[in-house]
C-alpha cells in the first residue's frame, strides 16, 4: 500500500471517528452545558405558581434529552438544537416559532417574562469553558488517538 493510500484511510477512519465523537461525547457535554444554561437563565426567575407546576423540565420540556437534537453540518460543525414542542398547544410548527426561540428572544404576543437567553450562553460556555474540547480529547483518545495538550 502506497503512502498516500495509507495516508486516505487514516484520514477516513479520522474523519469518521471525529463525526462519532461529536455526536457522542460532544454532543452529549452541549446537552450537559445547555441544561445548566436552562436551570440559570430560563428557570430560575420567580414565576406564578400556576406556571412552576406547569414547568415541563426533564418531562418534556427544554431540559428534556429527548428533545435536545445534534447532527453534524459541512465543516464537522456540530449542531445541538432544543426542539421542545409548546406545552398543550395547538400552535402549528410551520406557522409559529419554536419553544426555544420563544423563550430566547421574548417574542411579543406570547405570555412569558420576557427575553431569556439560554442558547446563547450555552454557545459561550462551550468555547469558553474548554468542557466541549475536553469531550472530544477524551472521545478521540478513547478510540486510540493521542492528543496532545497545550501548554
């Protein structure tokens, strides 16, 4: 096998392994990051008490794992997105925003409190905090790569 034919595989097997740690372990710190980006800045104001025992959190709602989806766009960007569905709505979803662009920007015409930003706090904090690097040093050193660290 030639050098370059080598040097094809390796890049494949690179480039695959890289889209599965972004979808795994990455994916999985963003999740981490975005709920307590959800517990600060979305569920921590002081709210009726009508509207804390209708809070869905884990059950349906923003904090809901199920409703956190990744994929990967061109670029190996990874994309997490909260597509939790309105509560008891009839709110079609090609007709109305999401939930979490409701509760993002504080859209009028909605009862809510006002703007309160979660995804992009959520963004900063997974650059700023390094945690997302770490998930993916960790997710590539697992399958056999060596990484080296910064000083």
């Amino acid at each position: 096998m030639s050098f370059y034919e080598k040097y094809a595989q390796f890049a494949y097997k690179f480039h695959e392994d890289l889209n599965v740690v972004l979808l795994n372990e990455a994916a999985e710190e963003v999740k981490d990051i975005m709920q307590e980006q959800l517990d600060e800045n979305v569920y921590s104001y002081p709210a009726s008490e009508m509207a804390m025992e209708s809070r869905r959190y884990e059950d349906g709602g923003l904090k809901d794992r199920a409703n956190m989806v990744a994929h990967i766009e061109p670029g190996l960007t990874l994309v997490v997105e909260d597509v939790a569905p309105f509560q008891n709505s009839h709110l079609n979803a090609t007709d109305n925003p999401a939930l979490s662009d409701v509760v993002e920007k504080g859209l009028p015409g909605y009862d809510q409190p006002g703007p309160r930003p979660f995804i992009s706090t959520t963004e900063t904090e997974c650059v700023t905090s390094g945690r997302v690097l770490n998930a993916i040093n960790n997710g590539l050193t697992a399958r056999g790569y060596q990484i080296e660290k910064e000083i």
